[in-house]
C-alpha cells in the first residue's frame, strides 16, 4: 500500500466516526480546505525565507502555524467552536483587494462554499495531527500530494460526481503536446475542474523556462474557472503545489453566465485547453447570454460558442466534446457553421469507447482548431484500442504510450499539414462535403468497413447514441409544429 492510501485510509477511518461527515463527497470536502490551509502556510514558510518584505494576508489567528500546527493544541469542543464561529466566518469575510491583497483573494474565494462537516472537535485535531505529518516544502513530501491528489480524484469518481471535470490523464497530455503552448501566451481552461490540463500546461511551460523572469511569466499564464466549489478548491490547491503563488486567476464561477457581448480583447487568450461538461442543460437564463441563432440550454454547446469567442486571432484550442455536438442539428448545426467558418477546424481524433469509463459510456473526440482561417477540409484520426483490448475501464484505462502513432502522423500546421497521410485510421472531408451534409462532423471511416459488434458496453453507448439523435429528432420536430401553429395564430 503507498504512502498515499496509508494516509487517505487512516483519515477515512478517523472521520467515519464522525457523526457530521455523510459519504465520500462530504469527506472529500472536509478533507481538501484543511490540506489548502496545510499548504498555504507552507508556502507561506517558503515566502518569508525568500523574500524579507512577505505578509501573510491572513490575520495570526488564522494561520495554520498558530491553531493547527501543535499536535497538544485546542480540541474538543474549543477547536470545534473556533473553526466554526471565527475561522469559517473570518475566510469568507476577508477583506481581500486583488491587487494588493491576492493571496487573501484566493483564500477567500476557496472558502465561499466550503463547510465544516465534523461535528467532534476530538476527530478533527487527529485528522489535523495526521496532516501535519506532510511537509508541503519537501521535495518528497510535495510529490507524495500528487499521489494524494490522484487518489481523491479517484475517490470523487467513485463518490459518483466526478464525470463532469475529469479527463484521463493521458487525454490530457496528449492535446497539451499537439497544441504546444508556448512561454508568453495565455491559457485558459474556462470549465477547468479540478486542473488537469492547467497543471499539464503549467509543465510544458516550465520546461521551456531559460531565466528567473521567466518564472514570472509562468505565474500569469494559466487561467481558470470553475463552477463548484469542491473541484475550484482542488484546482486552486493543485496550482498551488506546482509553483502557482498566487492562483487568483482560478475563479469561482460560471464562465457562462456573462453575456457574451460583455468580453473584449482584454478576455482574449492564445490557447484554450478543456473538456466542457457535456450531457447536462444550464439553468434558465443563461442561454440569453447568448447570440439568438445559437442559443441553446445545452452547457456544451454553449462552451463551444464561448471558446470560439474568446480564442484570439491565431489561437489554437483543443476540446473533449462527445459525438452528439458531431451528428446534431438544429443550434448545434449553427454552431458548427460558426466554427468551420470562423476557425480552421484541422483535426478531430475519434476516440473508442470506455476512455471515459466508468462515468460515460458515450464516445468523444478531440477537436484541435486555430482561429481566424475558414476550414477547407477537417482531418480524421481513429484512436484504436492497443493490441488485445477490446475496452478501456478503471484498471485499463488509455495510456500516453498509444497517441504515438497520432503524434508521428501530425505533421505541421505552418505548411498545412501537407505531410499528413491516409492510412487505415486517418482520412480527410473537404468543407463541401461536409456543408452538403448539414455540417454533420460524424464522419465514418472509409478504410473500414461497418463492424457488427457484441460487446454490451459498446452495444449500450450505441443504444444511447440512437436515442439521443431520436430525442434531438423529436426535439426538432416539436419546433417546426410550434413555428406551425404560430404562423397559424
């Protein structure tokens, strides 16, 4: 068992003998605002050593160091009334400016919605003591949070609420790679979960690092937000473990509930890097943030429509969408006009089912495209299973090792990808072919012939595949009957 489990396990234990603490999530939470505390005052340790002038935003009584770091500290009923009626209160009225006070900012934003769940001041010092076991500014300790991090991502997942801000590690990498960002531009993640692509984008940043100026151009160049709290908190804490001081350009919020007239060349950025929440439907309103001839309830849809916006001229961006947003109609054929006329849209990767498992069974694709060129023709790369499988799952899961053969295919976009091959797994559409169809993205393969297959995972993505276009159909239909009878009236 690693050092990780050990640590996780014995936490779990403590806190399943609390009364306050319901199921996995609740833990989770609990357990993710005192690992932020944890590591914000050693980072604070870091700061004062390295720079005479440091201040903690906080005041004394808040710090980690002076309520939290002795193991014979207040307890019981004393540690319960203090982190309930003062800690609580006092981070989510902090008064942060974000100029002067940054720091205070994040700190502020991160409690918002946080709770306290424990209702045994007793458990939540042993919890407390355990934690205070990690050294956050040891080398070895700093890279135990990332086995950490990876286990309560995979302990959300189980607690059933994590399909919609995880992408596999591997997915991940490989679009940072093809999109290669470089030192000086903005990236963005505008529906960014608990940052996996942030982080990987933050590495591929600072291997490109030659000087301490470059150090900080790398604190301001990932951009995040994100809707919930439990993910935001992640996300601001994992910013935090890799170098980001001050993560006050990971937001609490919903980036699509501002109106998209209201973004301006200030809001625009080089790179966009997500995989948007997609199967759900944004409360009411928010679709009146958009333009009428693509407005729609659906959040991927929207997102789509949002990172079209904010790309600038020249941005490159690289997006998980699944392939109901491919085949639809309606909006979505709108907003597929939007992107080929708008951006070229140079390649989408199919990827099999089970990459996603076991959260959903339905099938993605990776859409890389540049703004600022219509799309002559859209390349199609079909990620297929290694040799033996005939699914991904929880103990199988993609691996960066199998995007090699995309990689060796990719080519270069300065000369157009003139290097670019058919083969078994890789064909192109020209734009007319694909306006002639609707703008239908769910292009077959023609190398490959229609396989009939009896895997009851792949048979099940398909019956909800088919019910989702009969549903879109139906949909469709409802509207062209209520144009009818409006006409009529």
């Amino acid at each position: 068992m690693t050092i990780s489990s050990t640590f996780i396990k014995s936490v779990q234990d403590i806190m399943r003998q609390d009364a306050g603490v319901d199921g996995d999530a609740q833990r989770i939470s609990q357990l993710t605002w005192l690992l932020f505390l944890k590591i914000f005052d050693d980072q604070e340790t870091e700061l004062e050593l390295m720079r005479d002038a440091y201040r903690s935003p906080l005041p004394e009584r808040l710090r980690w160091r002076n309520w939290a770091a002795n193991p014979e500290g207040i307890t019981g009923d004393e540690l319960l009334t203090f982190v309930n009626t003062d800690l609580f209160p006092s981070f989510k009225a902090l008064n942060a400016d974000p100029q002067r006070n940054a720091r205070g900012l994040v700190a502020r934003e991160v409690f918002s919605d946080a709770y306290n769940y424990m209702k045994s001041g007793q458990l939540l010092r042993q919890v407390i003591n355990r934690i205070n076991e990690i050294d956050f500014n040891n080398r070895a300790d700093r890279h135990l949070f990332n086995d950490l991090y990876e286990r309560i991502l995979k302990d959300l997942q189980s607690a059933g609420n994590a399909g919609e801000f995880y992408t596999p590690r591997a997915v991940t990498q490989f679009m940072v790679d093809q999109i290669n960002p470089q030192l000086g531009e903005r990236i963005l993640d505008p529906a960014c979960g608990t940052g996996g692509f942030l982080a990987c984008a933050l590495e591929h940043l600072k291997a490109q690092r030659r000087s301490v100026d470059d150090d900080i151009v790398v604190q301001n160049a990932i951009n995040g937000v994100e809707k919930k709290q439990l993910p935001h908190l992640l996300c601001v804490t994992n910013m935090m473990l890799h170098g980001i001081e001050v993560p006050s350009l990971i937001r609490h919020d919903n980036t699509l509930a501002r109106p998209l007239a209201d973004y301006g060349t200030r809001d625009m950025v080089d790179v966009i890097l997500t995989n948007p929440p997609f199967g759900g439907t944004e409360e009411p309103g928010i679709e009146g943030n958009f333009p009428a001839d693509v407005r729609t309830r659906e959040t991927a849809d929207l997102f789509l429509v949002l990172i079209i916006e904010l790309l600038k001229h020249n941005g490159r961006a690289a997006v998980v969408l699944p392939d109901g947003t491919l085949f639809g109609e309606g909006v979505k054929s709108r907003i597929k006009e939007k992107l080929l006329t708008e951006c070229n849209l140079h390649t989408i990767v199919r990827l099999p089912n089970g990459v996603f498992a076991p959260y959903t069974g339905i099938k993605t694709n990776l859409l890389f495209f540049t703004k600022g060129i219509p799309t002559r023709e859209v390349w199609y790369y079909e990620h297929p299973y290694p040799a033996g499988y005939k699914s991904y799952s929880k103990t199988k899961p993609v691996r960066i090792e199998e995007f090699a053969a995309e990689k060796a295919w990719w080519g270069n976009e300065a000369n157009g990808f003139v290097g670019r091959v058919e083969n078994e797994f890789a064909w192109k559409v020209s734009i007319e072919t694909l306006k002639a169809n609707g703008f239908n993205l769910d292009q077959k393969n023609p190398h490959r012939g229609d396989e009939v297959s009896h895997d009851p995972d792949e048979l099940l993505a398909q019956y909800q595949e088919l019910t989702t276009r009969t549903q879109a159909l139906r949909d469709q239909l409802k509207g062209i009957l209520a144009n009818a009878l409006q006409e009529q009236a």
